[in-house]
C-alpha cells in the first residue's frame, strides 16, 4: 500500500480540489483506503473493496439482491481486473461531511473496470462525491454503479470528471428509489475526452423524489453521449431533469432524455439547454410517456450562441474576449448547481472555472 504521501501526490495529478476527507482511492485496479476511512468506520459506514465485501456472508446476501435487480448474477464478479468499491450506509445516519472517494487511471492504454455497490438503508442522509480522472493521455474506463436506497432517505452523488483527450469512457448508474426518498445527481464533465457514454437510469417508488443535473462541455473531436431514464413507478413520484452543454470546436454532444410515468399522481419535467462554440453539433431527444391519466410531464428543450451584445458589454468592463466568453460559459454551466448546500455549491463552482479557463 502506498504512503500517504504518494496517493496525495496521485489525488493533486488529477487536478480535482479534493478536500482531505478521502475515503479511498482506486488506481488503476488497486484500491487504496485513506486514514480517513477510520472515521467514517466510527459511524458505522462499511466501505471495502466490492470483491472482498461479496466474500463476506454479512454482505453478501444484499449484494446479491442488488445486482438482481439490475439484471446481474454474482459471476460479474469473475471478471478479470475487475474493481470497486462497497458502500453501506446505515439506517437513520446523518452524515454531514460528504463522502469522497477517487478513480484514477495512471497506465497509458489501460482498461479501468469499476462496480461500486452503494447501500443506503432507511432513514439515513449522504453525499457522495466521486472523482474520476486520468493522468495519462490514453485509456479505457468502464464503470457500473449500483445504488439501493431504502425508505425517508435523503442521497445527494456527485461526479465530477477529468480526462484526457485519448481517453474512452463508459459510465452507468441505476439507482433504486424508496418510497419518499430523494436523490439528487450532479455530473461535471469540464475537460477533454475521446469519447464518452454517460448512462442514469432511475427507479423511483412511492413519493419519491428525482432531480438529476448535468454541466458538459465538448472539447475538439470528441463525442459525449448522455442517456438518461427516469421511471416514476410510485403514486406521487416526481422528477427533474436539469441539462446545459457547451458543444465547442468540432465536438458532438447528444442528449437522449426519457421521463416514464408508471403510477398516478406523478410530475416531471425535463429542461435541456445548449450553447454552440465553434462547428460543434448538439442534439438533444427529450421523451416523455406515461401509463397513466393522472400524470404530469413536460419538456423544454433550446440551442443557441453566445450573444454578441453580452460579449460586447463584458468587453466594456475590461475584459478580453475570450475572458468575456469565458466568464459567460461558467454563468451558464452553473446554473445548476443552485440548489445545492454553499460548501458544494462552491467546490463544484471553483471546478468550473478550473477547467474552462484551462480549456476553453
């Protein structure tokens, strides 16, 4: 296991403003817990390596439950290199300090596999926050999360990504929703890739509550593909799908957006906004059905530049163009974040101007 020291230097490669609460950190298919893990063990939170949490007949039966209801049997777990992370978190646990944990690819050309478990029981309230980066110019991420939360509880996950121009990544979460549970996704893609596929899919039971927001930029050649499915299966069920891309260079960003109404009493509404930099191309295919009369869905969807007349004034202020640009791309991007508490309201702010000032 490495020193402090050196999965601090790996965490600053990255270039994410990590705090020093980590929990853990996978590198290439080593995963490495921090000191930190010793106060979240106090509260009773489980995290280990998912293989080693699944050998354990106090975790396996639930681990099993869970990759049920996602359509997987216990053999994902041959997979060779295969690694991750399991996270339970018990019931009726408040945890006010998010949970922070790293994926981090450090070997030119090589294949990341990550299924992370997370385990919310009832009652109980957490964010987590996950990092995912490369510190070489090419590889392959493949990542499955699976995330099962009880009754009254309340689940906020951010993801936050980094990566390299060569790299290829392929990202899933399905999330299980209790009955008046609440889960909020934020996801940040602010920096190149080769290509990406983001896919969410969420089941939300009985009242539950959806709110899902993402700020994406599109760097050069790459392709962004973000799918997202929102099934509202529960009587009183609702969700917020909250979108804004800036397709810039010659980039190609897709939106496919699906809100499913399953059950009665049901709202939703997706919002998908795009800015255009560049020859870039945006697409956006918002979706909506229903099984049921007393359903509510809408949708709104837009694309359009920059104003010239918002540049100008900026200019006349002081700043350069580019600046101006600039400063208007990270108005934009974080409008979504507004709902959050401040402290995360300004780590994933700071993130912004990071990456568009170094980027765009």
């Amino acid at each position: 296991m490495p020193s402090t020291d050196t999965t601090d230097k790996l965490l600053a490669k990255t270039g994410l403003p990590f705090p020093g609460e980590v929990s853990s950190v996978v590198v290439n298919e080593k995963l490495f817990m921090k000191s930190y893990i010793k106060t979240l063990s106090g509260k009773g939170i489980v995290l280990e390596d998912v293989k080693t949490a699944f050998n354990n007949k106090e975790y396996a039966e639930k681990i099993i439950n869970i990759l049920e209801k996602n359509g997987l049997k216990k053999d994902v777990f041959q997979q060779q290199g295969l690694t991750g992370l399991y996270v339970k978190v018990p019931a009726g646990l408040r945890l006010e300090t998010p949970l922070y944990y790293c994926f981090i690819l450090e070997s030119p050309g090589f294949y990341q596999k990550i299924l992370n478990i997370i385990d919310i029981e009832d009652n109980a309230q957490v964010t987590l926050a996950k990092g995912c980066a490369a510190i070489v110019e090419e590889g392959v991420h493949s990542a499955l999360t699976l995330i099962d939360i009880g009754s009254n509880s309340d689940v906020t996950s951010i993801m936050v990504h980094n990566w390299r121009s060569k790299v290829k990544v392929g990202a899933k979460t399905s999330v299980s929703l209790g009955e008046g549970s609440v889960f909020r996704e934020y996801y940040v893609k602010l920096t190149p890739v080769d290509a990406i596929t983001l896919t969410s899919e969420v089941n939300a039971y009985g009242k539950a509550r959806v709110e899902i927001y993402s700020s994406t930029i599109g760097h050069r050649n790459s392709r962004v593909l973000h799918n997202t499915r929102v099934r509202l299966k529960g009587s009183g069920s609702s969700a917020i799908v909250n979108v804004k891309s800036v397709a810039h260079d010659q980039s190609f960003i897709k939106h496919d957006i699906t809100l499913e109404a399953w059950s009665g009493e049901t709202k939703g509404h997706v919002e998908c906004t795009g800015l255009l930099l560049g020859n870039a191309v945006f697409e956006t295919i918002p979706s909506l059905k229903s099984v049921s009369m007393d359903s509510e869905l809408t949708h709104e969807a837009s694309l359009g530049k920059i104003k010239s007349d918002e540049v100008f004034y900026l200019m006349t202020r002081g700043l350069s163009e580019e600046e101006a640009t600039r400063l208007i791309v990270v108005g934009f991007l974080s409008q979504v974040y507004e709902k959050l508490p401040k402290h995360l309201k300004e780590y994933l702010l700071s993130i912004t101007r990071m990456f568009v000032s170094r980027t765009l």
